[in-house]
C-alpha cells in the first residue's frame, strides 16, 4: 500500500486526506516512481479549489505534478530509464490523470528528467517547474536575447527567481518588482539587476531610467488584472508582455491601442506550451541542466514539510510568504 493524499470535494487545504492506496504497475509509456520529494505550486491550489484552467472530473482527485525520486518500474516501450535511476517530473500531464502527492506515483515517461548528479532530492523538486516556466516563456516564446531587459513581479517566488537566473545566464537584465522593501536585498543577492519596491516607488519611472528610457524588452507578469495596464507603460518598442499567472484574481484588460504609442505584443503562455512540445522540452531539459552543472542556477527552497504535513504546508502555500519553493518530504 502506498500513502496518497487525495481530496473528495473542492475546498480550503483541510480538505487534503492522506489515504493508503495500491499504486499498481505502470502500462505502456509509464514508469513508476518512488517519490522522496515533491514540489508545491499554485496550480494544485487552483486544482483543489475549482479555479484552475482545468476542472476536477471526478473524486476522489489527486494531486501533484513536480516531484523528486528513483525509477522503480518502467511499462512497455519505455526506453531511456530503468530502475534505480534519480528522476524528477516535470508537469507534462493532467492532475486528473496523474499525481505524485504520494510515496509511489505512476506517471508518464514524457513527463521524466534525468536528475542532474549531484542534485538531492529536495532540490530536485524544485528545478523543473521554475526554470521550464521562465526559460520556455522567455528564451522560447520570446526570444530573450543578450542586453534585453527583462521587468519581473512575483518576483520572490520559485518562478520569479529562476526567471532572475535564466536572464542572467542569457546575458539580459533582470528587474525585480517586488511590494516592500522585505525582500528587497534577498532579490539582489538571488542576482536582480535591480529591486524596485512597488508601493514606494514609480515603476514606470524607474525602469525607463534603468534602461535610457528605451523601456524593458520583456515583462514577464504572474499578477495580471488591472495593473497590466501600467506594466504595458513599460515595454519597450516592440517589446513583450508575457502574462504567465493571474495572482491578482481580478479580469484583465487589454491595454489601449493609441496612435503613436510604441508597438506592443501581449499574451499568454502556459508552462504546457515547453512541456507538451518535446523538441521544445529537449532544449529546455538541456539548457536547465548545463545551468545546474555550471552553478549558474541554484534552485532556492525556502521549507520543507513532511508528507503528514500536507495540509500545514498547503495553508503556508497560500499565505505568500515564502521566498523560493515549498517542498514536501517523504519518509519510506
């Protein structure tokens, strides 16, 4: 029997129970994991809550998508990965087909990465949601390029920093936002360019100085809602704003098209767009791994609770008062 947390109606974290459940044998294109790690991310508290791009089809549900462990089985046609390998997951498949909050898990092969040598459990479930994200919405979708400026909100968060140390490796600029000047100097430490603290200072203002009133190639937004429209005042010609998560919870307009304001594209991206393609997700493996070789990306894990603490770690999950990944242990 294999521990799994599991939740039978949608809610706040209480409703996360633990259950004992056969995990069975992978089928054709799966492996099954021991799991020793898992990586927390917003999208399982939007999945256990109803707000997720995706809706919950059946309970009892389960969830998870990042996690950190050694290959224990592989099913027919799997070839690249036998047992005993360290792997981590990287979120390439539905919460309602898969999990890994649990101490086996059967996912798909395409959603496995070698785990770097030298690279423990913990960290290693804290590597491929964040710097997928930031490198495939930047470098991929956008085409980050040396002496580009990147302007990032969220800053603090796993994705903020990787997004901080993907631009840096790339040879851009990153310019963190962040609301108080709290994290102001543990942002310039995780490499920021520059901290502009949004609830004392002109953001608008600031970057433009930053970058000779040429404005930021790229932001890259987690927030979204109304404050899209100031963030749209600083791209620069023919610059990018990539919105990437909604923490604001409010409806997002588009920025007012007026005649001789700089040429400005606004979209979306999805962590799906890198993690469902695989040439895209080959390269992203690739540039991730060179990154964690060379020491230029040192994933940032701010706790780790134990499995049994599930509903603990969720609620300090939602408090937004963690700077780098919350990360789950679990105990064979």
């Amino acid at each position: 029997m294999t521990r799994t947390v599991r939740f039978h109606e949608l809610g706040g974290p209480e409703v996360l129970r633990l259950e004992d459940l056969e995990v069975g044998d992978p089928g054709p294109g799966e492996v099954r994991i021991r799991v020793d790690a898992i990586g927390l991310n917003r999208a399982e508290v939007l999945f256990r809550t109803g707000h997720y791009i995706e809706e919950v089809k059946r309970f009892p549900a389960r969830l998870g998508t990042e996690a950190a462990g050694v290959i224990e089985a592989v099913g027919a046609g799997v070839t690249g990965f036998r047992p005993g390998q360290p792997v981590g997951t990287v979120p390439a498949f539905s919460q309602n087909d898969y999990g890994v909050y649990a101490e086996r898990a059967i996912v798909p092969a395409s959603a496995v990465m070698r785990r770097p040598e030298g690279l423990g459990a913990v960290e290693g479930a804290a590597v491929w949601m964040p710097y997928v994200t930031a490198y495939g919405a930047l470098v991929e979708v956008g085409g980050m390029r040396p002496g580009d400026t990147v302007v990032l909100n969220a800053a603090s968060s796993s994705v903020g920093l990787a997004a901080i140390q993907v631009a840096d490796r790339v040879g851009a600029t990153p310019i963190a936002l962040t609301r108080t000047a709290a994290k102001k100097e543990a942002l310039l430490k995780a490499g920021a360019a520059d901290v502009i603290v949004t609830e004392s200072e002109d953001v608008v203002e600031r970057v433009l100085a930053a970058t000779g009133d040429r404005g930021a190639e790229f932001v890259f937004d987690a927030v979204a809602g109304p404050g899209v429209m100031d963030l749209a005042k600083v791209v620069a010609d023919e610059g990018t704003l990539l919105v990437y998560g909604a923490l604001s919870g409010e409806p997002t307009p588009y920025p007012g098209i007026e005649l001789g304001m700089p040429a400005l594209s606004m979209r979306t991206y999805t962590l799906h767009e890198t993690t469902r393609r695989p040439e895209r997700l080959r390269r992203a493996e690739a540039f991730v791994a060179s990154g964690l070789r060379s020491g230029a990306f040192r994933p940032v894990v701010d706790r780790t609770f134990d499995l049994e603490e599930i509903v603990e770690a969720h609620r300090y999950l939602e408090s937004n008062a963690q700077f780098g990944k919350i990360v789950v242990t679990v105990g064979h």
